[in-house]
C-alpha cells in the first residue's frame, strides 16, 4: 500500500512506521490518521511481522501536533455554517487508532525522536512500550489552545503514572525532557539521539525471540489487568496458559530448547 504522508517498510520482523512530513515537523493531519490505521492494520495481518515501531522523519519532531491549516479551517467552517464532517469514518479515521493499537496481536513501539505535542504525545500512549532520544520533548499543550486532550489520552495517561501526575502534565501544557518522562515512567529508555532507532529494533527483535501466541495473550492479560479484579486477571491468565500449551508454538519452542537450537515458527506454518 502506498501512502502520502508515512513512510512503511519492514525488515526482520520489523514493520517501521515512519511520520513523514518533516518540513511540517510531522504535523499531523486527518489523511496521515487514515493512514496510520491503515498501516498498523496491515502490520498486524503480516504473519512475518513481529512488532511494529512507530517514528518520526528526522530528529527535530515526532509529530509537533495538528496541523494548525485543519484548526483554521474548522474555526471558519463554523462560522460559516458549513456542515462538518462526520466524527468517525467507519472506523478507518484516527478515532480508531487507539482501541486498534490495543487489540491487535503485534506489540507496538513508539520511538520519540523529538517533539510530540498535542496528538503528537497522545497517539503515543497506546503502544506497549515508549522509548525517547535525550533532545525529546513532550507536551500535553490542549489547555495552551483551548482544546481537549484526545484519543483515550485521559483514560491512558493516569494508568502509567498516576492520576496526580497526569493532571500536573495536562492542566499546567507543560513541555517536559526525556529525563523526566523517564523519571515518571512514561517511557522505558532514553538513548543518544543517533541511537534511538536501534534500540527500538533491539526491543523488537528480542519480542521476536518470543511466541507470538504467548505475545498476543501476554498483552490481552496486560491490558484487561488495567481495569479488571485480580479474580478477571487471573481466570485469564488460565485461559490463555491452557491455549499456549496445546499450541503449536509451544512444542516448537520446546524441542528447540532440548535440541539446542532456535525456534523456527516457519516449519509451523508450512505443517
């Protein structure tokens, strides 16, 4: 699939998901929200995919927000009376990019490398796991220009860093370092801005050492975990152990263990 405004490939299991319009700092537009569901969709049904990273063109910005073109627009269309359109679009507008990120069987990666403003940052708050480059900045800027924070942004963030905090970040639009998401646990890692690409592919190759069955029902634990009791999670974790063990991958991965060699998912797929 060819896109206008991403840039997509893969390589070893990898799917790299690329913003790209970087003379716009990656601003973020409703086509590349099309876009985004789009890409991660077709990741997601790549059985040679194993994970997916999510980036940004360049090392200035991630994304540095919306386009500030689709905020005038939508100012005048009201003035004007002009019927808008539609909030959703069957499901393949940015609307469906969080719940997406959630339910899908690949895990996801967001790699900062820059500024992630606005939807820049909360695009970012449904993937597994969020790393940062030391010169990253992120903001929930909403409030500095009379919006809403978006996209389950306020149901995520105080799920990864406590209500207290998320309200500081939001309420106040503050702009914090990569050294404070770290200190926060909003991200797992800080690398040199040259760097950061290579530590996301070496997160995501060590998942693709993993089960993808065993992956897939890890994150469904992980996330159901967020809003169940611990009866739910673990009457779950039964469920998903029974699976994984009468699985095909599960053997696999066990004689390549007692025949000292690594797992090969392909003569799974072939048999």
């Amino acid at each position: 699939m060819q896109f206008s405004t991403l840039l997509y490939d893969t390589a070893d299991g990898i799917a790299t998901v690329t913003l790209n319009r970087p003379d716009k700092m990656n601003s973020w537009n409703a086509t590349m929200g099309r876009e985004m569901v789009a890409a991660f969709r077709e990741a997601d049904q790549d059985p040679e995919v194993r994970a997916i990273i999510l980036t940004g063109a360049g090392e200035r910005a991630f994304c540095a927000g919306a386009d500030i073109g689709g905020f005038a627009e939508d100012i005048k269309a009201r003035e004007e009376h002009v019927p808008r359109r539609p909030v959703r679009d069957n499901g393949n507008d940015m609307l469906a990019f969080p719940n997406l990120v959630r339910t899908m069987s690949k895990p996801s990666i967001a790699a900062i490398n820059g500024y992630a403003l606005g939807i820049g940052i909360t695009m970012i708050l449904p993937c597994d796991i969020r790393i940062m480059s030391e010169n990253a900045k992120v903001g929930f800027i909403f409030a500095r220009v009379g919006l809403m924070a978006e996209l389950g942004s306020t149901y995520f963030l105080p799920r990864l860093i406590g209500a207290s905090r998320a309200a500081e970040m939001m309420l106040t639009g503050k702009q914090y370092t990569a050294q404070e998401c770290l200190a926060m646990g909003l991200v797992s890692a800080v690398t040199p801005v040259g760097s950061l690409l290579d530590k996301a592919r070496e997160i995501a190759h060590a998942i693709g050492e993993g089960s993808p069955l065993s992956i897939e029902m890890i994150r469904k634990a992980i996330f159901h975990g967020l809003d169940g009791t611990l009866e739910h999670a673990m009457e779950f974790e039964n469920f998903a152990l029974e699976r994984c063990s009468r699985s095909a991958e599960h053997k696999e991965y066990v004689s390549a263990f007692i025949e000292k060699r690594k797992p090969d998912l392909k003569r799974i797929r072939k048999g």
